[in-house]
C-alpha cells in the first residue's frame, strides 16, 4: 500500500492514470494543484523510484492557471507522456503534453496552441507507436459554439509532425486514441453533439 498525498498541506493530489512498465514497475499520473502533472513510479514491492512533476504554470504562466492531467502512455523505451491541459496566462485553456525519461527527468514539453487567443482546448487522451512516436487527441474551439476534434502527432523530441482537425457542422470531442503498428494508421474514438 502507497500513498502520494501532494504538495499541499491538505491532500491535492487527484489520480487521473495507471500504467505498468516492462519490469512490472507501477507509473501513476495525477494531477496536483502545487505542481501540475505529477508522475509517481513505484516497484513492484511498493517502494518509490521516483515523484516527477511537471508545473505547467511555471513553464508557460498563469498565476492561476489551471492544471489537468487527463491521460498518460509509456514507450517501448520506458519514457512516460502526459497530456492534458492548462490555462496559461488566463487566455483560456491549451492542451499541455510532457515527456519524462526512464529515470524521471523532464525531457520536453509543448502546449497547443501556441498563440496568445487560445479559446479552449483539452486533451483527452494518449498513445505511443513502436517508434516512440507520440498521438494526442482532444477538443479544441478558437471560435465559441464550434467545438472540434484535434489530434497531434509529435516525434520523439516533441516536434510537431501533423495535427488534423475534424471539422463539420456538429461539435465533436476526441476521448481515445489508438495506432496499428503494422501500417501506422491513427484511429480515434470520440463522441459528436
């Protein structure tokens, strides 16, 4: 039994994922009002490798800035992505992504947009190739009433490769991402209203 409690003087911490690496080690992601995404890995004896977080307030502003962690993956190289959002200098929110290595290190991080009229966009969800190629999907509206399906592909060191946008007369939320390895197609699952 394990318990991370945060960086508050009250518990803050609220768990938004759980994955288990290669060796059998447990990755929680949560997200803390203190410090943003937190990344907990644990042994498989409970012991604690390692407590890495990501303050997104600090990287990109916004005193009250607002941090979620919605969803996180593993490569096959034991690095750990997050994704969610955050409200950078109260412009509206962003999707907020972080890579973390093997050993808890920060190796980058991006937001999207990267503009200062944000509107509001939240990542929803995460997934890695055989390469270590990174998939985000989410919700994204710069214009009010008119919600759309984004997803991203990143490279191993955070550049942008594309981003496609679902657009029709409806609104659409993408909530699952998943890669077929044999041929690289990219399928998400989301909901239209």
């Amino acid at each position: 039994e394990q318990a991370y409690i945060g960086g508050c003087s009250t518990f803050c911490a609220a768990p938004t994922g759980i994955k288990a690496d290669k060796s059998g080690n447990i990755l929680v992601l949560a997200q803390d009002e203190t410090c943003g995404f937190v990344v907990v890995k644990y042994a498989q004896n409970g012991g604690t490798h390692w407590i890495s977080c990501f303050d997104e307030k600090t990287t990109y502003g916004g005193t009250g800035a607002i941090n979620r962690s919605m969803a996180m993956t593993i490569d096959n190289f034991g690095n750990v992505c997050a994704t969610g959002g955050n409200n950078p200098s109260n412009h509206g929110e962003v999707y907020a992504t972080a890579k973390f290595n093997s050993i808890g290190s920060l190796m980058w991080s991006k937001i999207y947009p990267d503009s200062i009229n944000y509107g509001n966009y939240l990542a929803y969800d995460i997934t890695v190739d055989k390469f270590g190629f990174i998939y985000i999907t989410g919700q994204g509206n710069a214009v009010p009433n008119d919600v759309d399906l984004i997803s991203i592909k990143y490279d191993l060191n955070g550049n942008q490769v594309w981003k496609t946008r679902y657009l029709s007369n409806e609104s659409e939320v993408g909530v699952k991402i998943a890669v077929n390895n044999k041929n690289g197609d990219v399928y998400c699952l989301g909901q239209q209203f």
